[in-house]
C-alpha cells in the first residue's frame, strides 16, 4: 500500500497528494481513478481510504488594475451622487463663479486626492511585503477617506 498524505480534491474529481518515493522522499501527485497504470489507480484508492479534503476553488489573484477600476468607479460614483455628471466635470468647477460649486469641486479635489494617495500608499506597502494584499475591491475601498459634501 503506497504512502500518502494530505489528499485533496481538485476541481475536476481527482485527488491532489503528496507520495512517499523510496528515492525522492515527499513528491506531489495526482491521483486517478481511471490512471492508466494499476500503481496509479492504487495509489487514488489509498487516497480516498484517507479521506481527501473537499476541493477548495481559489479565487483568483486581484491585480493592480483591478484595484484601480475599482477605486475609479469609487470616485466616479461620488461625483454622481453629488449630482455632478462625472469626476471629471465636477473638476471643472473649481474655478466657478457660483461660490457653492467652486467649494465643491474643491473639496471634491480634495477628497480624491487623499484617496488616491492612500491607495498608493497601500499598494506600495503590498509590494514592498509589509502588508497583505486587500482581500476584496470592496475591502480596499471601505479603508479609504470618506467623501465630506460641503453644505449648501
């Protein structure tokens, strides 16, 4: 009987473990049901007799640019919610001659700036190792300063 440990399911049913090799000592495998050679079909069975893990599907890795569109559509939202078209329109009324939408658009310009560079400012911690990566978009964004709508 082959010696394995730490059976898991993969995705498509068979089962991920690590072999005792008489040579090699600890080596990865894959086992199969359907292995074409009896070694291989054995060593499936002993790992089922074991008990594999459930199968586990990973989420795939957030990227920069995944971060970035995020936090884009974040500030874009804002802007919207402001009652403004874009982010980019609303940056074009800081030099208004209506005092409220001038003291908008700079606080809007404000609070934009300040969330870009604490973005920056995490990322470049992520990069650097000295902290995980976000877990979600969502996660990133609820780490950012608020947006603060002067009164009317």
């Amino acid at each position: 009987m082959p010696q394995i440990r730490a059976p898991k399911y993969t995705a498509d049913g068979r089962i991920d473990c690590e072999l005792l090799h008489p040579r090699l000592g600890w080596v990865p495998f894959t086992a199969s049901p359907s292995d074409g050679e009896a070694y291989g079909r054995e060593i499936y069975a002993a790992a089922l007799a074991a008990g594999p893990a459930a199968y586990v599907p990973q989420s795939p890795a957030l990227t920069q640019d995944d971060y970035r569109l995020a936090v884009d559509a974040h500030v874009e939202t804002t802007a919207q919610a402001w009652g403004y078209n874009s982010a980019a329109h609303l940056g074009t009324y800081v030099a208004s001659t209506v005092p409220q939408w001038a003291a908008e658009a700079r606080a809007f310009i404000g609070w934009r700036d300040a969330v870009w560079l604490a973005v920056v400012s995490q990322l470049t911690q992520v990069q650097a190792g000295q902290q995980p990566p976000p877990a979600s978009t969502a996660a990133l964004i609820a780490t950012l300063p608020a947006a603060a709508r002067p009164a009317s």
